[in-house]
C-alpha cells in the first residue's frame, strides 16, 4: 500500500519521530562526507502551482543528494491549468515518477491526487497544511531544546497552515502549545478540536500574545499575508501590528528560548530585525534543515 504524506495527522507519534530521527543522522553522515545513494535510479516530479525558492531548492537537492533525479513542473506546465481530472493526472503520473511533491492551494488537489496515485504524493504545501516545513521545525527544536515533550511551544500570528501543521504536531507527539491568533484570523476549527480530543497535553487559543509567550520555551512566527492573500495585505498589516515578535515580546518567553521563522521574513512586519539577526533566532538552521528533512521523507517513502 502507498503511502502519501498528506498532513501531519497521517502518521503517529512513533513514525513522525522516525522522519526526524533519519533526518538527523543523514545530517550528520553528510558532515562526515558520506554520500547516499538510497534513491539511485528513482525520479520524483515537483508540481509546484505556487512558486518556491526553499521547498524547491531543497527538495530538488534532497533528492539529487541521494542519488536521484528530479522533473520540476511548474503548475502552468501542467494539465492543472487546463483542467484535466486529477484522477487521470495521478494515474499517469505514477506510471512516469516514483513520487510527487506537490505545492498548491488546495488541500482537495494534493487529497484527491493521494486517491489516485500508485507513488507517494508528498504535500510540500497547500493553504491547510504545511506538514513537511513542521517536521523540520521540530527536527530544528529538537537540536536546540532537546525533547519536544518536555517543551512549551508557541506560535504567533496568522492561524495559517503553518499553525494548523502545528497543532497536529502538538497533538501526535505530545508538547504544550499556545496559539495567539487575533479574532477572525485563527487556525482551522476542526483541525483545532480534532486535535484536541488526541492531545496529551494543552493545545491553547488566545488573543494576547504576551500572555500566550510567557514563559515559553519556543516562539514562532510566520508573515501576515500569505501567498494568495496580497488583496488582504494592508488590512492584516492593521490587524497584526500588536503580534510583531520583537524584543520586548521576546522578554515575557523563557531568558532561552529561541524563535523560528520559516522565512520569507519581512523585516519590520511580523519580525523586527533585531530579532531576526540576533543570537536567539534559529531560522537559517530551520532553512538548512529542510533538506536534511526533505531527504528523510523521500527515502521513507519512496520505494
């Protein structure tokens, strides 16, 4: 049976541990020089509707690095604009790729080509979820913190599909963690009680993301106005303006937490840069981690 990596809440606790575990020791193996070749003769199609520079460069990188090759495609090269049913995609797909990463607005198209597909489809994000971008997140926390269980976590902001990737992660591998979201402008309702009911430990909404930052262990943010939101840009930016993590928010967390971001960043806007550049901010080793996460995804999934 194939298996897709739609959203987070695919996988229990055990195996999205398994992803980062794998992640972290090809890290370390490609700082000794030892080169993989695991996907040696396999090619994975990158169907991107929404334009990238990390996911593709990383994901283009993860898969040369393991000794496979890599058909970008983006989504005005594709029968997604012009039309053709998935299904038929999916099936044709599969019979030239051995996966395909897929990068979207809907979570319908990535679903539905799931359905179809005899390969894995690996959802490197939709308007819902952003689930590979989460791993290595964590994978990030990890190195930086130690156990995530054993952590507060928090996210800042736009209850996006950034904060609905982190609520599943809360949920299967059993960390605290405090959303401030401003009213209207919170994560997905059903994702939020679904997850809730699995989770071991609190899963908070608030509106104050001073209270929702106290003591924290980890703050993370992500830009207002996402992709396919321009129009809304100017408005967000009044909504938002009391949630930019700047230094004086940064001093209600833990004296060592650290904070994420999984950039673009607007400098300015969601983050100061005085954050951003300074000792406490992890994003570039969030940005490198992406591909050492990217590699451990293709190799599991893809047989």
């Amino acid at each position: 049976m194939t298996t897709h990596l739609t959203s987070l809440w695919d996988f229990d606790q055990q195996q999205l541990q398994a992803f980062i575990d794998r992640a972290r020791q090809l890290k370390d193996e490609a700082k000794q020089g030892i080169h993989h070749k695991s996907l040696t003769g396999k090619t994975i199609g990158l169907i991107f509707e929404k334009p990238s520079t990390r996911t593709r460069v990383s994901f283009e990188a993860a898969m040369y690095g393991m000794g496979g090759q890599v058909i970008y495609l983006p989504g005005r090269d594709t029968q997604l604009s012009r039309h053709e049913p998935l299904k038929d995609m999916a099936r044709v797909m599969s019979r030239y790729v051995n996966g395909l990463v897929v990068r979207t607005f809907g979570q319908n198209i990535v679903d539905e080509l799931a359905a179809y597909a005899s390969i894995p489809v690996i959802n490197a994000l939709t308007d819902l979820h952003h689930p590979c971008q989460i791993l290595s997140d964590i994978m990030t926390v990890i190195e930086k913190k130690g156990a995530v269980s054993d952590l507060h976590i928090t996210w800042v902001g736009d209850g996006n599909n950034m904060a609905n990737s982190w609520i599943h992660a809360a949920a299967r591998l059993g960390f605290r963690l405090t959303l401030a979201c401003p009213a209207g402008y919170e994560p997905n309702a059903d994702i939020l009680a679904e997850a809730r009911k699995a989770a071991l430990q609190p899963i908070t909404l608030l509106r104050d993301p001073a209270q929702a930052v106290a003591g924290a262990d980890v703050i993370n943010v992500d830009v207002w106005a996402s992709m396919g939101q321009e129009d809304e840009a100017e408005a967000r930016m009044r909504v938002f303006q009391s949630y930019q993590v700047n230094n004086e928010l940064l001093s209600a967390a833990a004296p060592d937490a650290i904070v994420l971001h999984c950039l673009p960043a607007h400098r300015g806007e969601e983050i100061t840069e005085e954050v951003l550049e300074g000792p406490q901010c992890v994003a570039f080793d969030q940005a490198e981690n992406k591909l050492h996460i990217h590699k451990s995804i293709l190799e599991t999934l893809i047989k």
